[in-house]
C-alpha cells in the first residue's frame, strides 16, 4: 500500500481534452469481464463530446430517465493527469436509491485497487457533499466487499444495517451513514 499525499490528487469533472485519460481509465475497467463502464466505453468512443454533455445535464437534472435523480460525477486524478477512480454524488434519494444505494457510488480502476485510492477519493468527495448542504450521507456496499466497507469506515461511516436488494437476486447491501456536520 502506497502513502497517499492528498495535495496531489483531486477530483475533476470531465472535459473534452482529457480524452486519451479516460479511454485508458476505461480500457482498465473493461479488461474486467463485467465492468459498468463498458457502455459508457462505446458512448465515449463514438461521441466523447456528447458523453461530456451526459455528464453535465445528469448533474443537472436534465434528461434524466423517469425513476433517476441528479447526479454528480467526479474522477480522481493524480498531478500526471491520469484518471483513478469515478465518484457519484446525488444530493436526493430515490426510493431504491435509499434503499440500497445511497448518496454516493465510487470505484477504482482495477490496476489501482487496494493502494489507498478509494479511501482518498471519498475524503475528496466529502466536502462537496457538505457543500450541497447535506448533513449526512448515505453509503452504501456489498456484503461481500470488505474493502470498500473499510473506505467507508474509515471515513466515519457508521454500520446502520443490511438490505436485501430490490433488483440484484440474493445480493445484500451493507448500509452506513457518514455525518458531515
């Protein structure tokens, strides 16, 4: 595990001209059998520009598919440029969203995980949160996912209970909630 200086990492939105950086960031995700990104992968390479644009009206609230709630993207990024990590931050909660997925959803890129990164990409992430003027925070983990439930503990997440999913079979959800105030 590598020591993490915070002053060289930042959260960024994403801009037309860090295209090269997101394809590699994608290209990590993908080389995984079931990755999230992967239509966010062929939106990106048929129309980078259009995808920025997505990114922009979905933290916006614009066009959004009936049933969703805004959403703030973020990327971690080190002084090089390069893409770690996607954080999301919805300021409401849906019904299934306070369910079992909370304020914030957040990863790593595989060649990364397990160096420190999630638990600096979520500390980044508090201050927005905070910023949007919300109190405390749901979050949200697998059972399973040891790691990210010791991201969200280490940034106060407090152990609230578990949830069997709505729409994944046989799938638990650990649920905590991180005071901001």
């Amino acid at each position: 595990m590598i020591k993490l200086d915070p002053a060289g990492y930042r959260l960024v939105t994403l801009q037309e001209d860090m295209l090269p950086a997101f394809m590699e960031l994608l290209r990590d995700y993908t080389s995984e059998q079931a990755s999230r990104y992967g239509r966010d992968l062929e939106l990106a390479q048929a129309d980078f520009a259009g995808y920025v644009k997505h990114l922009e009206e979905q933290a916006a609230g614009v066009n959004l598919p009936r049933g969703y709630v805004p959403s703030n993207t973020y990327w971690l990024q080190n002084a090089a440029g390069d893409l770690l990590g996607g954080i999301r931050l919805r300021p409401l909660l849906s019904p299934l969203l306070a369910h079992e997925a909370g304020h914030i959803g957040y990863d790593i890129r595989p060649s990364k995980r397990g160096q420190g990164y999630g638990t600096l990409q979520l500390t980044l992430l508090l201050p927005y949160a905070r910023e949007m003027g919300l109190d405390h925070v749901l979050i949200t983990c697998k059972r399973e996912n040891i790691a990210s439930a010791r991201v969200i503990e280490k940034n106060g997440g407090e152990f609230e209970n578990e949830v069997l999913s709505w729409v994944k079979p046989n799938t638990w959800f650990r649920r905590y909630w991180i005071r901001l105030s």
